[in-house]
C-alpha cells in the first residue's frame, strides 16, 4: 500500500493498493505538495452514519530494506523446501535407460 499524504498539514489524500492496482484519492494535488510511504493494512472497518459512510483504516509503515530482507528469506525457505521434495522423489530425471532388443 502507498499512502499519499501532504507535507503542510499530514492530511492523507490518496491510497493505492500497490497488488491489486486499485487507488483512491480525495483531490488531485500538485506530486512536490506530498510526501509518499508505504504500509501494509493491519485493520479496516467501515461505519454507516447519517452523514455519510465512514471508512477507516488502520495502517502500519513497512521499512523497504527490512521487507526486501523478509523476502529474501520467504525466497530462501520456499528453495529449501523445493530442494527438500526433489531429493525426497529422487532429484533430478532418472537416466533413460536403453530399450530392449526386439526380436520380430
């Protein structure tokens, strides 16, 4: 997720959902007006009110470094696994063996 907030005020005026491509932004604003972080969404609710319908969410801020760091060792456990089930089912093809003469 990318959060678009502007640098005055830190008012959020846009998110985008950086696996899905879905954005949604309150107004346009001119890129150098805004500061822009990523995060993951922890929890979201939306509220039904009177005056209008009330979403919220609730976002926590994800260091580049460290997610690429997790990735890296999600990456290194899935080819370990991987690695795992080929020796379990014998590694890599078994040599063709040599058909049999046919005698007709």
């Amino acid at each position: 997720m990318e959060v678009v907030q502007l640098r005055e005020n830190g008012e959020i005026i846009g998110l985008h959902d950086l696996e899905r491509g879905i954005r949604y932004t309150l107004r346009e604003v001119d890129r150098a007006a805004v500061d822009l972080w990523r995060g993951t969404v922890r929890e979201c609710s939306v509220t039904k009110a009177r005056s209008g319908d009330r979403t919220t969410l609730s976002v926590v801020t994800v260091d580049a470094a460290e997610s690429a760091a997790e990735a890296l060792l999600d990456a290194d456990a899935a080819a370990a696994a991987a690695k795992a089930e080929s020796d379990r089912w014998g590694g890599a093809a078994r040599p063709q063996q040599d058909a049999p003469e046919r005698f007709w």
